[in-house]
C-alpha cells in the first residue's frame, strides 16, 4: 500500500512540476511549406518547425490547435490559444483581450500567378476570376474584388489554389511565394507556374497571450534569438530551396 501511495506522490508531484504546453494555433487552411496536416495535425512544415523549436526553447510543450482560419481571432479573445505565429496586425480586426507583438520574423511576398510567362499589370487585368483562399486577404486585389472589376474563385487552402489553376479554372491565381516554390520543385520544369505580378509584401511575426500563467518574455526573447541567430531563415530554405527575402528596412527619411 505503501508504495501504491508513494509512486502516485511521485506521478502527482510530477504532474504539477512539469509546464504548461504553450498552445499554438493551425490554420486549417496552411499547406505546405508552411504545415502538413496528417489526419488533422501538424507534422512538418515552416510554421510547425518553427513552433516546436520555440517551444524547445521555452522549456514548455508544445500543443497544437488547428482550426478554421476565421475562428482563431475568436479563440484568442477567449484565451483558448498563447501564441499565434505568421501573422500582422492588418490581418487582425478589433483583437480583443491583452497580447504583445514579437519583432517581425519573416517577409510573406504574395504573387499572382499562371500557367502563362507574361508579366500583368494588376490594376489592367480583364474581368475574370482569381484563385484565392477563403477568408484571405489580398492587397491590391481586394478592391478590384469590391469594384466587381474581379471575382474570387477560393479554395481551402493556396495547394487546391494551384491545382486549379493548373487544371485551367481560371488564369490567374494568388499565392504566397513560398507555396508556388515549393510547388514548382514538384512539377516537370515546362509545366512550372509563372510569377507575373507582386501583389505585396509583409512582415510577419507571431503574437502573444499576454497573461501571468504565459512565459511571455522568455517566448518573445526565443523569438528574436530565432531570428537574429539565423534559425528560421534556415528553416524557411529547407522548406523553399530558396533563401528567404529580407526584412524590410525602416525608411531613414
């Protein structure tokens, strides 16, 4: 009885000594690079590498929420998810609830892409529809989207955005650059896609849940030693096969 007793002290005291998991939200809209989803969960991928190693780094466990992209932000303001990472303030209307913002980590370049080699111009494009992703959002094409000049064509995820675009759904589509690489590393090189236009930049990072029961400092100093060590750069080439774009500098003037 004895030792009954003593071995469920041990598993109890242990149970309370160990972390919290820091919890992470999964877009169930990524695709690779940035995560495979194998039977709803992350295995690989950017975001996910990213995200296991600043755990690692943290000293907590890392457990994964994956969920439809327009639920998130309601998930946040309930305190259901830490940390959210590849994310920008423009991306998030009204976020409700006490987070802090880590340094940017990343440069998201978003393209529009075809099948075609011709540059476009964005703002002369004919009627037509655009591939894109439910519930992302385009600069430069989101008005065009309002005016009626274009139409949206969406998928769940920027993968199915460029399966239909090589099936011929439509002309164009809008990825991020990532996406269309590591794409292209899986097609016969005369049938690779083409970028024709920028539709824009932007520096991502991840934000916090600023809340006592939180490591939020030890989370965003993990973050920037991630960055300024190199780290997720090279997580970003292993994944792309190309180096990442740089960090946008302030302008001086």
């Amino acid at each position: 009885m004895r030792v009954v007793l003593g071995a469920l002290w041990m598993i109890t005291t242990a149970s309370l000594a160990a972390p919290a998991p820091l919890r992470f939200s999964v877009s169930d809209s990524w695709a690779m690079p940035m995560v495979q989803l194998d039977n709803g969960r992350p295995t690989q991928g950017i975001l996910y590498d990213l995200m296991s190693s600043l755990a690692t780094h943290v000293g907590h466990p890392a457990h994964f929420q994956v969920l439809a992209r327009a639920r998130i932000a309601a998930s946040m303001a309930h305190g259901e998810i830490d940390v959210r990472c590849y994310v920008t303030p423009s991306w998030v209307d009204n976020l409700s609830g006490d987070y802090i913002w880590s340094v940017p980590l990343m440069v998201q370049r978003n393209v529009l892409v075809s099948t075609r080699s011709q540059p476009v111009q964005i703002l002369k494009l004919a009627p037509q529809s655009i591939g894109t992703v439910l519930n992302y959002r385009y600069a430069i094409l989101d008005p065009l989207f309002a005016n009626g000049q274009l139409s949206r064509d969406d998928a769940r995820s920027e993968e199915q955005v460029l399966h239909k675009l090589v099936a011929g759904r439509y002309t164009y589509a809008a990825s991020n650059e990532w996406s269309v690489d590591r794409f292209n590393q899986k097609m016969p090189i005369g049938q690779r896609l083409h970028k024709v236009a920028v539709i824009n930049e932007q520096d991502l990072g991840c934000v916090v849940r600023n809340d006592p029961t939180v490591p939020v400092q030890k989370i965003l100093r993990a973050l920037l030693h991630m960055k300024m060590s190199g780290e997720i750069d090279d997580i970003i080439k292993l994944y792309t096969g190309e180096d990442p774009v740089p960090l946008h500098t302030p302008d001086r003037n």
